[in-house]
C-alpha cells in the first residue's frame, strides 16, 4: 500500500518562493510516475507538473518557468519548487502516484497567495 503525505504549503505575497514536499512511503518509489496536481475552489482538479520515473518532466504552461518539480530516490520524496507566485495559482496542492492501473493521492496542501 502507497501512501503520500504533503507538506510545505501555506500563505505567501506575490512573487513569494514556496516548496511543496511529498513523502512516498511503501515499496518500489522508483518506478512510480509522480506528479502535482491543484484545485481551486469551484475549478476542476489538474496536473501542475509531471516526472516519470526515468526523469521527464512535464508542466502545465501556467506554470513553465516558475515551477521545477524534482525527485529524490534516496529519501522517497518528490518536490515542487514554486517561485514568482501568483494569486491565481492559489489551490489546494495534491501529490499524485501513478503505476499503470495505480492511482495514489496524497491529503493536500494549501497554498495561498495574497498581498
């Protein structure tokens, strides 16, 4: 059984930096597709960025530039590293595992940006 706890949200100015962590825990973190999804209030959840497992990243065009998502295979985590926010990019923040027919979502983090 995976399991995904986030952390690292919280409230920021715009222009403000904040890095969202995902701890993976249960077995073979190496070979899952793991990616970042939001959802604002009344919107549809969607994908923020992408890594496989080999590396590849992919982001939503709202974000290229500002965001970097990243994995570290020797702590089971993945991050997203958000500068330059914005208020719309305020949401809730879901981490997502995925391994073919598998699906894994993490409880969510909020980020807020407000002056």
């Amino acid at each position: 059984q995976v399991q995904l706890v986030e952390s690292g949200g919280g409230s920021v100015q715009p222009g403000g930096s904040l890095r969202l962590s995902c701890a993976f825990s249960g077995r073979l973190f190496s070979i899952y597709n793991m990616g970042w999804y939001c959802q604002a209030p009344g919107k549809q959840r969607e994908l923020v960025a992408g890594i496989t497992s080999g590396g590849r990243t992919n982001y939503a065009d709202t974000v290229k530039g500002r965001f970097t998502i990243s994995r570290d295979k020797a702590k089971n985590t993945v991050y997203l590293q958000m500068n330059s926010l914005k208020p719309e990019d305020t949401a809730v923040y879901y981490c997502n595992a995925g391994l073919g027919g598998l699906r894994y979502w993490g409880q969510g983090t909020q980020v807020t940006v407000s002056s």
